[in-house]
C-alpha cells in the first residue's frame, strides 16, 4: 500500500491552474515546484494542474476554487493524499448507497459522515436515482439537509439498500454494475440466500461444529426424522429477512404444534397428524423456497430463551473484527427473537453469567471464535467485498455456539439499547473505515 499524507485543506481562488502544497507536502509527495501532475479523486474524476508551493508551515494542500466547491471539501478538517506515479490521489471517496431522504437508517448514515469529515474522508449518501449516467457523477448528501450535484463516483460505495425487492431491480443492478466497471468497489454487495450459504460453509470441515442440521425442500417424511431426533424444527424462507414467514413445529405428546409469525403475532394451530401441519403450513407455497432446521435447547434467562446477535466488521485495515454481542431475549410463547415480537435485550456480561456461571468468559470467546470462523470463510461467497456480517448465534444450554442466520445487512434496532450505544459508533465507524482501505488509504494490520 502507498503511504498517504493527511494534509490541512484551503481554497486557491486564482486562476492558473495551480494545486498548492506546502513545502513539506510536497517533499513527502516526491513532486517539485512547477511540475505537471495528474490529480485522481474518485473511481474516474481527474483533473491536471502544476505544482506550486505555498509558506505554510503546516502540512497543506490548496486546491483550486472550482474542484474545492463542486466536492463541498469545506467540510472537511483534512484530506489524505498519495502519489502513485505521476498521479495524486485524493480521497478517500466513500458514498453510502441507501434509500434516500426516506430511508429508516438515515439518522445512522448522517453520524457516519459525520465521522468521515473528522477523519478527512470525502463522504455522502446517495441513492441509485441520484447517479448521473451521462458524466458519471452524483447528486448526494454532503452534510444533513444539503445535497450537492457533481459529486465524484466514489472508489469505495457502502451498499445499504435494505430489500431485496430494491436491491433485485434492474435499473438498481444496472448502476452497480456500472459502478464496478468503472472503478468502484461496492461493500456488502447483496442479500444472501440461506441455502447457498448453508452449502457453502458445509464445505469448510472445521464449521459443521457451528451449523445446525439444515436441509432444503421439507417433506412430512423428513420432519418426522428431525423431530425424532430434536422435538422441535424451524421452518424458514430461503430469502426471508426479518422472521417475515419464519414457521417452528414442535412434536407433542399427542400430536403435533404449528407456529408462525405475523407483523404483530405469534399464533399456532395444533394437529394430531404431521401430514395435516405440513399441509396446513405449505398449501400456498413452493417448498422448495424452504429449509427446515433443528431447533436448539437454548440457554435462556429469566425463563426465556435466548440468542446473540454477533457484529462482525472489518477496519481500517481490512480486518475482521468482533464489535458486539447482544444477547436477545425472546418474548414469552414466541419462536423469534426479532423486536417486532417483543424480544427483550439484556446487558452481555449479565445472560453470560446468569447462563453459564463460572464457564461464562469461555463461552463467551466460543461464541467470538465462532464469528471470526464464519465471517473468514464468508470472504469467499461473494467476489465484491464483504465488510460487515450480523451473526444471529445460538447458544445450547452446554456453551456451544450455533450459527441460526448470517444477516448481510443487519440492521440496528439492537443499538437504540443505551447498553450498546458503544458499539452503535464503533460499528459505524467500522463501516466507513473499512471504505478507505477499499480506495487504497487504509492502515497496515496490527
């Protein structure tokens, strides 16, 4: 990696085509007074200009007035600059992709570029409406209810587009393709699909110990096998997100238990014959859009049982790292842990003690190893880069770690807890970090 130089920014208001460094700048730079360089900021914005060097004392770069206005850089306390030949990169350019002024997540992507003006990154939010075809660049947010035409494509794009049905569009697909062409790395490029992910890391032998028994396309023949061996098996849509269709049935002393998921509800029906809860629950859909998966003895607290949401993020230097675990407590009757059902959170350090006593500090690292285990071997799913993974982890009443779902963008109701306020910043910081490294300003791994 080149190293970069953090430089003080001002604007040069003349007109002779002049980028302005100080003399120490442009020592670190290898560049000399009146030299003709080339100036790269985003995936393919370039402009020319000479070399000249100004008597401030401080690392500084001046640029000229119509590129300092048209990136809104005053923004900004500092930008990072390398050189590469004879080409000056400045950046890093980072847009995060979501769903524009309406998106439920903005008030989490203002505070990101919030911190990336801090850091002295070239940071906004946009949508796929907002990318220009014709010049290859866009209208985006720069600063919480200013949005600036022009922007560069940036080298690095977070993709939080946050339903499928957006996400599968083919205007959208075609802008992220695109974007790639031109230059651009797209992070967390999609949702997944929890077959071919379940495929997938079957494949790696050391993290069969993590997955739970998980087959494709259930049959009344099979759910009797899995209920003879675990009681009870989740029913769950291959591209389901949010427990939206998520189904349990459970082997009773007489007879059989059927539970699903509404927007507000959990109810069930109960049925002596198994034949008569599979038809009841897969009448108005294709079964092959399911799986059918062991349910676990969870480990519970106060009667409740359990699961951890596990965030995953890569950093500065491209490294995973395990920013949280939320223990998530499950609503008195109901089968998912999510918010909308009434799940509770309780504080990490109280469910692992309560849960497991003096065994909690290593069950709590199991379920760690579990996440770095499982976010390595995601690296090789998807070949546009993966910077952040939400492991929905359960825990059996022994300490053993089991992956219930990989979240590929996770959501962030968990941090509204004031207990994970934390982890809310580092996560954000995470995400945006990890979009330097991906335009080539990063830091080399500890």
């Amino acid at each position: 990696m080149v190293f970069a130089v953090k430089l003080h920014l001002f604007r040069v208001s003349n007109s002779n085509n002049e980028v302005v460094f100080s003399k120490g700048a442009l020592q670190k730079l290898g560049a000399t007074p009146g030299e003709h360089l080339s100036f790269k900021i985003g995936a393919c914005h370039r402009f020319s200009a000479k070399a000249a060097v100004s008597t401030d004392r401080r690392a500084a770069l001046g640029l000229p007035s119509d590129v300092f206005d048209e990136l809104g850089l005053a923004l900004i306390e500092g930008l990072h600059v390398k050189r590469e030949g004879d080409t000056i990169h400045i950046g890093p350019t980072i847009g995060i992709m979501g769903a524009g002024k309406f998106d439920p997540e903005r008030r989490h992507q203002q505070d990101m570029l919030k911190y990336a003006q801090t850091q002295g990154y070239i940071a906004f939010l946009f949508s796929p409406e907002d990318y220009n075809w014709a010049n290859n660049t866009i209208t985006g947010e720069t600063m919480p209810g200013h949005r600036q035409p022009g922007l560069p494509l940036p080298t690095a794009i977070y993709n939080r587009i946050h339903t499928r049905d957006e996400e599968h569009k083919l205007r959208v697909e075609a802008i992220k393709n695109r974007m790639r062409a031109l230059g651009s790395h797209i992070y967390n490029p999609g949702f997944f699909d929890k077959w071919e992910v379940h495929e997938h890391l079957m494949h790696g032998q050391k993290l069969r110990k993590y997955l739970p028994e998980t087959h494709r396309a259930p049959t009344p023949a099979l759910l009797k096998k899995i209920l003879g061996r675990h009681h009870s098996a989740y029913l769950k849509p291959v591209d389901g997100r949010g427990g939206k269709m998520l189904m349990r049935l459970t082997k009773r002393e007489k007879g059989y238990r059927l539970q699903w998921l509404t927007d507000l509800s959990c109810p069930h029906a109960d049925f002596v014959q198994l034949e008569d809860a599979f038809e009841f629950a897969f009448c108005h859909t294709s079964l092959d859009q399911y799986l059918v998966q062991q349910s676990l003895d969870f480990s519970s607290f106060d009667g409740r049982s359990v699961d951890c949401r596990v965030q995953m993020h890569k950093d500065i230097s491209g490294t995973w790292r395990c920013l949280m675990i939320g223990p998530r407590v499950c609503a008195h009757g109901c089968i998912s842990s999510h918010f909308s059902q009434g799940a509770d959170i309780v504080g990490t350090d109280d469910y692992f003690i309560n849960a497991f006593g003096k065994k909690a500090g290593a069950v709590k690292a199991a379920v760690e190893e579990c996440g770095f285990a499982i976010a390595h071997r995601m690296d090789e799913y998807h070949t546009s880069p993966i910077g952040e993974l939400g492991l929905d982890v359960g825990i059996d009443k022994s300490g053993h770690p089991k992956l219930l779902e990989i979240n590929a963008k996770p959501g962030r109701m968990i941090f509204l807890d004031p207990r994970h306020a934390e982890a809310r910043v580092t996560t954000l910081e995470a995400s945006i970090d990890y979009g330097a490294f991906l335009s080539g300003f990063g830091e080399d791994p500890e």
